[in-house]
C-alpha cells in the first residue's frame, strides 16, 4: 500500500471482468481502443484491458451519442438500444 502497510487480497484473480464483478469489485467491464481509425475497417483493435464502469459511462455520455451500457448476462456492453438499457446500476453509478 502506499502508507507502507499490506494487506491480504483473496481470490478469485482472473482477467475476466465478470470474476471481478463477481467477487464483490467495483463493476468493471472490458474495453478495446485504438487512436488509428483504419483498425476498425480491419476488426480488430490495438489495445485490450478493462475500465471501470463508471470511466466508461463517462466516456460514452460524453463522445458516443446515442449509446448506452446494457448488462448482459454478467457482462456490461454498449448498445444502440435505449430499451435494454438496465437501469439498477446505470442510474448513479
């Protein structure tokens, strides 16, 4: 820790962000970016990790008109559709 303490984190550790929502975290979702647009036309992306849901609503409220996070069997994805929108989490995250 940063004040020189430590501390015991406890399992289950995956790469997958639905282990750590399931654990009891912060919901987290898993994300791909690239600054280079023709990457997309080749469908796939630069970079892969996982952000915090709220980094990503954040991100999508302010240069994604128009889309919305949905929670999907586990998972939090973007979608066009405004009536699958799950409103449990999304409201004040």
């Amino acid at each position: 820790m940063e004040d020189g303490s430590s501390r015991v984190l406890k399992g289950p550790w995956s790469s997958n962000s639905h282990a750590v929502n399931t654990a009891g975290f912060d919901p987290c979702m898993e994300v791909s970016w690239t600054e280079d647009y023709s990457v997309w036309e080749r469908g796939h992306t630069f970079y892969g990790g996982a952000v915090l849901v709220t980094v990503a609503r954040d991100a999508i409220r302010r240069y994604l008109e128009g889309v919305y996070l949905i929670k999907d069997d586990g998972y939090w994805c973007p979608s066009l559709s405004q009536d699958e929108v799950v409103k449990e989490v999304i409201k004040e995250i």
